[in-house]
C-alpha cells in the first residue's frame, strides 16, 4: 500500500508494510553529472507529479570492489541512474515527532552504498525511531583533492544529507532536535570527521562510530600525492576537465592500481599515507584542523558521543583468508614493520601481554590496536580536555565458525545494529539453510534506540533475555584501555562473551550495550545465521583455506602494503622446481607448483599477476597454466593447457628445439629419463626492467 509524504521540493509515494512506512531514494541533493560532478552538493531540484520512492535510488559510481572476498562478504550491488545522492527513510507514524538515527555506510570511501539488506531500518521504526540511510560521493568523485576544486566533496554530500535531515525529517514523523549520525568502518570515521566539520555543526546531537576513528584524513602534501600518481598513471592534467573526460572504467581501474602501489610502500613516499588511499582530507576550509586537535580545543563537545570497536577487527582479514596458518616469525616481523614501528620490539611488548598467543594472535592483536583501538582512545582523550561527553564500547561476541576463532571480527556487528540478522547482506545469505526457523527477533535496535532517545548509552541492564540468566566466570582475557573482556556460560553450558564497566578514565565508559547487541536470537538460530554470514563468500575458496594461497589473492587485491615479504614466503613454501632459458631476448621463468585443486593454481596465478607491480621486475605472462606433466629439457615452454580440474586428463602445447611439439599428456615423455608425472602447476613469468612498471 503506497503513502504520500508532501516536501518543498515534491511528492514521493513510498510503501507501507507490517507497520512500517519507508521511502526510498529520496534526493537530497541535484544530480552530481556534469558540471556538477566535482563541485559542492546544490539543492535538488523541483519534483515533477508525485514521485515513486517505493524502491531504492540509484547507487553512486566508484571502483569495483578490489578483493573477491569482500565482493562477496559486504555486496556492493550497482543500481543505474543520473542521481546517486539519495536517502532512504523509514517511520512508524509521519504525524509523530520521533527521535532520528541517521546511517552513513562504510566502504573505505572508495565503494558501498545504503542499498543493502543489512541496512534496512524497519526494526529501528517499529521500535519508534526514524531511520535514515544516505548515500554520497565516493572515491574520485567524493575525496580526491582536485585543484580547482572544493575538497571533501564525499564530507559536504554527508552534510548536506543531514541539513535535508533538518529541514524535512519532520514531514515523516522524526524530530530534528533529536538526531543521532552513526557509521561504521568508513562511515564511522565519517561521523568522527563530522564531530570536527564547522558546516556540520547543530546538525545532529548524538553520534555513534562502530570500527571508525579520527586519524584517517590526510595532510594535503599527501592528498596531492595521490593525485599526481592517478593524473600520471592515466596521462592527463590534474584537472577536473580532464579527470571527467576519462571513462568510468578507465578511471577506476587506474584508482585501484594507485591504491595497489600506494599500500604496498616499496616507494619510502607513500609510507606515511594510511592504508585508505582516498579518504577526508584536512583542507583548511571543510575540514580546518585535524579532528583530534579540533576534538582538544571543544569541536563536537556538546554532541555525547559512543565509539568502538570489534574485539577482534583483523580476524576477517586473517582466519578465513589463511593468513593465520601461513604466519611465522619472519612473515610476522615483516607484517608489523609495514606499520612504521619496531617490529621485533612491538612483537615482544604484545607476547609479554598476550603470553599464550600464536602468531596469529598476535598479528590480530596488533593490527586492531593500530586500526581502531589505541586511535579510539586518542580520540576519546582529545574530547575529555573539553569535557565533552563520550562513551568506549568493545563488542565481543564471538561467532562458533573457524572453531570459534573468527572472533567479533570487522562489520560482524552490523546485523546486529540493524536486526538483519536473518539476512545480512542479500538474498544469497538467506537462501542457505538454518539449522532452525525459529521465529525470534534480535532486539539490537531496541538497544541503540536507547542511545538515539537520550543523551548517552544506558547502562546497567544485564543485557540477557528472560530464561537465561548467565553464570559468570572470571577467564579475563584481555585488558586494554579500560576495556574488560570474559565470558560467561548459561545453564546449556555453551559459552558467550561478558562486558563490564570499568572506571580506569572518568570519560570512558565501557557499558553493557555490547551485550544486549546480541541478546535475544535463538542460540541454534544465531549460530546458522553468523554461520551463514562469516562463511558466505569463502565457499568457492574453502578447499584450500589454510594453505596460504587464498590470503595471497586476497591481499594483494586489497592490500598491496603486505604483499612484498608474503610473496617471498610463499614461493618458498610452494614452488618445487624452477626451470627458465633465454628465448626472444628476454628471461623465461616456468615456476611449478605441486598441488592437486586448480582453483589453488587459479588464486596463485592471480596473486602473482597482481604482485608483478610490487615485486616490478616481473611480468607475468601465461597464469592459471595446469599441468600434469614436467618436461625437464630446458627448451620447452608450457603455452596452452586445458584450464579444467586436470587429474588425469588435462593436455599441453608445447614447443622444443628437439622437434617434440603438439598436443602430450600424461601417458607419454617427450625426453628420455624425463620424471614420473607429477600433479602440478606452471606459471611462467618473464623478466622486464622495471621502468617498463613504473
């Protein structure tokens, strides 16, 4: 059934469903095309008759996700359309005067939008708040420094949505005097960044940042710099003419290649950027100071702020990837080197703290300090000299998959905030079996409501459903920055992670809000959803998770910066023969790897055509070759192979002075005393300067 809500700048016709009234890509703001599309957010323009907002608006354009894990982890689905800054609301009642949660959605300012499963904010209304999601510019559009133009486009879009926010949340039953801004990842360093925005002041009075901190916004010597290797890479002025005269495709191919060589570091130049590329940049206007100087001197110190983390953030970057059964001391040292610290002295102050930890542990324990959580607490330090009003929260439920090892990893908190959990991010989640379909609610928005209704968290609600009260243990496992982590059984004796309050700092108070985020789903329900969401996108991967190869496709994919010392230590654990000879001029390499899944050769022909920038000297030239035969005269070349599952069947071209050539398998040898036949992979790379790279 369709509603009409009346705006100065038209009629839109949204939909009613099970109580709720949601209106969906709403503008707020004109089409950012042409002219347009590297200047400040205008005024959207008048409606023509009534608008159907039953569905969502067109999505912003930005780069493809660069790993395949995340692709399938958090979707990034792409809806067609002139005008991607858009909202979406949902309401119980237009006539009410609600309090007003407004979402913005994280993706390293480079991808993501609000058009997602996981972030539908129906449980929010029918707790009776107004839940806004808004979309906004994106990498080269939102936040790369353009001379000639206003920088933090993607910030100034954010604020326009809240000033939109202002002037016409009241006509769908939201109070503006009563808004809370929240994100995560991203869009929680958005909110922070926003707490030290001049143009966003009054315009929101609570804000909440999940995984996101102050310290992602770059000088602008180092925001040029990133300008200047795109405009080079791609052969134009740093304009925005030129930029806008370069396809789509074009441009954010050649982005996802600067951010490749930006994180790898090779170059001492880009070490001192972080690992987002493209991110807010503090210009003197927009963004005056850098926030937590701003945060020190009172910007945002009337706005109560709640900001965490995951209490184990890196573990989506090291448990299913593979990473943490690849880890060893060397790998380990040259991993937390890339941070710009000691790493032998990191290392030992952390085993010291963290006696039983594996490496794994240990890289996850130092990668999400550097993240989130010492950045969390400088923040937090920089608002207490203002007084302003802060709360710390760590969320620690830890998820059965991996045998429990995954831990509260990052984003696994967001069903939870939104009561997704029955589907997170899209139908595929959904369509895979639960092991029960019991019809029980999460009630994770009735929590965050309560942040959204007052001026801070409540605190002292034990956070556990009727019937099961838990037992608590004394098994803390950490303690970091006021921050007490243990866990607690329930009478089935299954284990759950325990907050507590602890008053190490005045202003940070870690309170039982993290518990009631998880509370109230079906223990056998909760398993098979997490299940279902931690494990999604690592199926096709999942043969061969541990081996170390899927971490190497998906760090080089996503982060170039550990790549170098990874490839190394791969080689060496994978490659069984090396044979190479001179031909046309130039050095041939065929590496061969013993293994016996072609999806294995698959994602290792991958990581090395990725590696070849990092690595510069190499190129590869044929991948994903599969072989079940080795040739040992120095003349042969693998060119072709049949790119199926290979056992047994598979067929190979080859070439050789000794007059050996066409279609061989398995069954017969070309060269005398040649060995048995040996499952395996040839990858061939060839050697070039590397100016040919730079």
């Amino acid at each position: 059934m369709g509603i009409e809500v009346t705006l100065p700048q038209g009629t839109f016709r949204g939909r009613a469903s099970d109580g709720v009234l949601s209106f969906k890509g709403v503008p707020y703001a004109a089409a950012p095309v042409g002219d347009l599309r590297f200047a400040p957010p205008q005024p959207p323009p008048p409606a023509v008759g009534v608008v159907d907002a039953s569905r969502y608006g067109p999505t912003v354009s930005g780069p493809p996700q660069r790993s395949a894990v995340m692709a399938e982890l958090v979707p990034d689905p792409t809806i067609p359309g002139a005008n991607g800054l858009n909202l979406s609301v949902w309401t119980p009642d237009t006539g009410a005067s609600l309090p007003v949660f407004v979402w913005i959605h994280g993706g390293g300012f480079v991808t993501g939008t609000g058009a997602v499963t996981a972030f539908d904010g129906s449980a929010f209304a029918r707790d009776g708040v107004v839940a806004v999601v808004v979309n906004y510019r994106l990498a080269v559009e939102g936040f790369l420094q353009i001379p000639g133009t206003v920088a933090n486009r993607g910030l100034l879009d954010q604020v326009a949505a809240l000033e939109w926010v202002r002037d016409n949340i009241a006509a769908f039953g939201g109070d503006p005097a009563r808004v809370t801004v929240a994100g995560e990842s991203a869009g929680g360093m958005s909110v922070m960044t926003l707490l030290a925005t001049p143009r966003a002041r009054g315009l929101f009075h609570r804000a909440i940042s999940q995984s996101g901190d102050a310290h992602h916004v770059h000088t602008p010597d180092q925001a040029a710099l990133v300008t200047a290797q795109l405009c080079a890479d791609l052969g134009v002025a740093r304009s925005p003419d030129a930029l806008g005269a370069v396809p789509d495709d074009e441009l954010y191919r050649a982005l996802n290649e600067v951010i490749g060589t930006v994180q790898a570091g090779r170059d001492p130049k880009w070490r001192p950027l972080n690992r987002l590329v493209v991110q807010p940049v503090v210009d003197g206007d927009v963004l005056p100071r850098h926030p937590v100087e701003a945060y020190a001197d009172g910007a945002g110190a009337g706005v109560a702020l709640l900001v965490g983390t995951n209490a184990n953030e890196y573990g989506l970057f090291t448990i299913p990837t593979g990473l943490a059964g690849a880890l060893d001391e060397p790998l380990l040292e040259a991993l937390v080197g890339r941070l710009g610290v000691d790493a032998r002295e990191m290392i030992a102050t952390y085993r010291g703290l963290l006696p039983s930890a594996d490496h794994a542990d240990l890289f996850m324990a130092i990668q999400g300090d550097w993240f989130a959580g010492v950045p969390i607490v400088r923040a937090i330090e920089a608002r207490e000299k203002a007084g302003a009003p802060s709360y710390a929260y760590e969320f620690a439920w830890n998820p059965p998959t991996y045998g429990g090892r995954l831990g509260a990893c990052h984003t696994i908190e967001v069903p939870f905030v939104f009561d997704t959990l029955a589907d997170p991010w899209g139908p595929g989640c959904a369509a895979t079996p639960r092991r029960s379909r019991s019809p029980t609610r999460c009630t994770a928005p009735g929590s965050r409501s309560s942040t959204a209704r007052s001026t801070g968290p409540r605190t002292g609600a034990t956070g556990w459903s009727s019937g099961s009260t838990p037992k608590a243990r004394s098994s803390v496992t950490r303690t970091r920055g006021g921050t007490v982590r243990g866990t607690a059984s329930s009478d089935d004796g299954r284990r759950y992670p325990m907050t507590t309050t602890d008053t190490v700092a005045d202003k940070i108070a870690l309170n039982e809000l993290v518990a009631r985020l998880s509370r109230a789903v079906d223990r056998t329900d909760r398993e098979a959803i997490v299940a279902c969401y931690t494990e999604k996108s690592f199926d096709d991967h999942g043969r061969f998770r541990g081996s170390g190869v899927e971490f190497a496709e998906f760090i080089c994919d996503s982060d170039f910066t550990n790549a170098s010392p990874f490839l190394y230590h791969l080689l060496g654990q994978s490659i069984w023969d090396v044979e190479g000879d001179e031909a046309f001029g130039e050095t041939y390499f065929d590496f061969y790897m013993q293994t016996d899944d072609s999806s294995l050769a698959h994602s290792f022909g991958r990581y090395l055509d990725y590696c070849q920038r990092v690595d510069g000297e190499w190129l590869l030239t044929y991948r994903r070759v599969v072989m079940d035969y080795r040739g040992t005269h120095p003349a042969t070349h693998v060119t072709t192979a049949s790119a199926g599952h290979y056992a047994g069947t598979a067929t190979e071209t080859t070439r050789s002075t000794s007059g050996c050539a066409g279609p061989r398998t398995t069954e017969r040898s070309c060269f005398p005393g040649a060995p048995p036949a040996r499952p395996g992979t040839a990858l061939r790379l060839r050697r070039q300067p590397k100016t040919k790279l730079a």
